[in-house]
C-alpha cells in the first residue's frame, strides 16, 4: 500500500499505492503511521505523494460503513 524510495539527494520518497484514490482506511493509516515513525527512519526530507489522478480522497467510508464502535474510534483516531 505504500511505496518507499530514497533518492540519492537523501529525500526519502512515500508512494500512496492503494487504489481507488488512495483512500485512508485502517490499514493505510497504520503503514503512513509507521513510514514516519522516527525510530524505524532516519530523520530527513520526506515527500509524500499518491499514485493516480489523485493524492488522497479522504477516509475510506465503505470500510469505515462496516467498522463496530471500536473500529470507528480507532480509525478516527489514526487518521487525526
């Protein structure tokens, strides 16, 4: 769901690859989370970007329609 790439000029490259616009579910939310965690990557220029005709279009409302009260708490959560 995610692309890494580290340039040579150091500039560490983030690809969202998860289709239908790359909208934010659990799981995505989960691996952005940690793409950026500062003790699993070195400290530097990040570009985050999405593959497709958009960045991002929001939450992933047809996964967050079937999520129990939990679910719903955890993924608004993670996506604040």
């Amino acid at each position: 769901m995610l692309h890494h790439e580290q340039g040579p000029d150091g500039v560490r490259r983030i690809v969202l690859v998860a289709g239908r616009g790359n909208a934010l579910g659990p799981k995505l939310l989960s691996e952005i989370e940690r793409a950026f965690d500062p003790e699993s990557h070195e400290p530097g220029p990040v570009v985050l970007t999405g593959r497709g005709s958009s960045f991002c279009t929001g939450l992933d409302l047809s996964i967050a329609y079937e999520l129990d009260r939990e679910g719903m708490r955890d993924l608004m959560s993670r996506f604040h």
